[in-house]
C-alpha cells in the first residue's frame, strides 16, 4: 500500500487511505464516505483501500458459530494499527463495542431507515408474516431477528442464510426460501428498496445496535485524521448510537446475541428502547428509559440494568450455553 507522509505529521500532501471490505455493500458506503470527505476537503486525497475479513471469506456457518468479535472488523483494525489504513467505514452494527487498544469510534454518519425489511418470494408477494402459511421458510442470518419473529409468529420456520445482499436475493428468487429478512438501509444503499415488501414495525422486530448507520473507526490521538471525518458526523445520529452501543456493552452482548433496539430523539429528549430474547422465541423482556443525548451512555447502561432486573442475564447465559454446544437456528 502506498505510505507518504508519516500519519503523526500534519502534511497537506498526506494521502488518507480508507479501508474497506471488498463486498459490494461496504464498498457503495465506502465510496460515498470518501465523496463526501472529497466535497468538503477538495485539496486533499482520499484513497480507498479494500480486505477481506474472516467474515467475508466463511460463508458455510452460520455467523452465531463463528463468534462475532471483529469477525468483519479485524483486518481492517490491523492495518490501521500497522498504519496501512488511515481509517475504516463499518456498518456501525459490525463494529464491536470495545475496540483494540489505540483505535477509536471516530465518527457516525447520518442513519438511514434502520428497521428491518421483510423481502418475499413472487409467490407471496400480497402476504404479511401472519398470513404466511404455516412453515413457510425464512431466512436470516441474525439470532436478533430470529428470536423476535418467532416469538411473534411461531408458524413459521427459519432457515440461516449467508452471502452477500445480491446471492441472498437469489437464493430467494430461486425458491430456496418463502421469505428473507434484510436491513432496509442496506437495500436502499446499494439502489434495491424496490426489493422490500414491508418495513417491520418495531413493535414486531427491534432493530440491531447501529443498524443503518456507518461508523468510521481510526487511530485514537489521529488528530489529522480525526478533524476531517467529523466534518461528516451527524450528531443525532451519534448520539442515539451511543446509547445503544452503552446498552450492548453492558450487557456483554454482540452482533450474534438477540438483543434489539430502538431510539429516537425529539429535541432534546432521547429514548432507548431495548429488548433480549430466548433463541426459542419463548421469553422476552422489553423496557425503555428516557433522558438528555448528553447522557446517550448512561441511558444505554440504566436500560440494561433495567432489563438484568427483569432476566436478560439468565436469558443470555442459556443463549451463549446454545452457541457453545452449536444449537442455534
């Protein structure tokens, strides 16, 4: 990778790199990342490098198998700490909420629609889950969408699906599956929001920590680095993540762990809400706290605490017990 200026000096003719992985999405993000750097800073260069990660290259397990700790993160945090990246633009809901040492949450980008999509075969195309005949297949790779829908609806059989957006869509075209549950942010982002059928409500489906915005990960103390990605940031939206990142946190939970969200902000009133699931869609516990977005972390940790009260803890063990012994989905 191309190396000019050292990153610890400030230099009009350094060249910021971006990081990012190869899949289609995250380079649609990636590339409007730095179209919007180039608007604002235009006497300065912004390349785009790519990676694959561990999650990109495993595509027969399920992800909950896996384990999830930077699984579409690391090589990316491993350049920048090797100083071959300047940056990285993540799905904000890949990023791990504790970062390696000497790396930081730089930057939030405004949220697109974080809510959940449900995209149906030909065949079904005038259905609603409810109405989905019984055991139809559909599917998903996420526990956290898994876990609500059937405790909704529980006539209905789930199948793990893995590829990026565009092979999903195909499996599905081809019959493999009645139905798929996919981010509407990220249909819309790479031109396929034709593709949702419905928009799941939050009543049925919390949305993932993160889900629908992008997150720019740098080298903490980059102050170079740092001040041009802020030029970017959309604080509302940062404030909202923050809190839900405070609420995964805490509960020690991750992409793989069926915990969903919701926030919103009006004025200068935030509001959090949270839930946890048994894999088997049996329990779940749902509670929402409210208060100042300068108080985003904290709101985060009381709503988990909250919901400790309430048996998210036991709730979580079983889960974590279930992903050791391989029986999820």
């Amino acid at each position: 990778m191309s190396s000019n200026a050292s990153p610890t000096v400030s230099s009009p003719t350094r060249t910021i790199r971006i990081g990012s992985r190869k899949s289609q999405l995250a380079l649609v993000q990636t590339y409007w990342v730095q179209e919007q750097l180039q608007k604002a800073f235009p006497d300065r260069t912004f390349e785009v490098h790519t990676m694959s990660t561990q999650g990109d290259k495993i595509l027969d397990v399920a992800l909950a198998k896996i384990g999830d700790k930077g699984l579409f993160t690391k090589e990316l945090e491993v350049g920048m700490l090797n100083q071959e990246i300047d940056f990285a633009v993540h799905s904000l809901k890949d990023l791990p909420t504790r970062l390696p040492e000497g790396l930081m949450l730089g930057a939030v980008t405004e949220r697109e629609n974080p809510a959940d999509a449900l995209v149906l075969h030909s065949k079904y195309k005038d259905k609603q889950f409810d109405t989905l005949p019984e055991g139809a297949v559909i599917g998903t790779s996420s526990l956290r969408r898994l876990a609500q829908l059937r405790y909704h609806f529980p006539h209905l059989a789930f199948k793990d699906v893995r590829g990026n957006v565009i092979t999903r869509l195909q499996k599905l075209d081809a019959g493999e599956y009645d139905a798929l549950v996919l981010a509407v942010a990220g249909l819309q982002r790479l031109g396929l929001g034709d593709r949702v059928d419905r928009v799941i409500p939050a009543e049925i489906s919390l949305h993932a920590v993160g889900q629908g915005a992008l997150g720019i990960e740098c080298r903490a103390g980059d102050e170079e680095v740092l001040s041009l990605i802020k030029a970017i940031e959309d604080v509302p939206t940062r404030d909202r993540a923050l809190a839900e990142r405070a609420f995964l946190r805490e509960l020690e939970g991750g992409c793989q762990v069926p915990i969903g969200v919701n926030t919103s902000l009006e004025g200068d009133v935030l509001t959090l809400t949270g839930m946890v699931a048994s894999l088997d869609g049996q329990r779940l516990v749902k509670d929402t706290v409210t208060g100042a977005p300068t108080e985003a972390e904290k709101l985060g940790i009381e709503l988990a605490q909250r919901l400790r009260q309430q048996g998210a803890q036991e709730i979580l063990a079983e889960i974590f017990a279930q992903i050791q012994r391989g029986q999820v989905l």
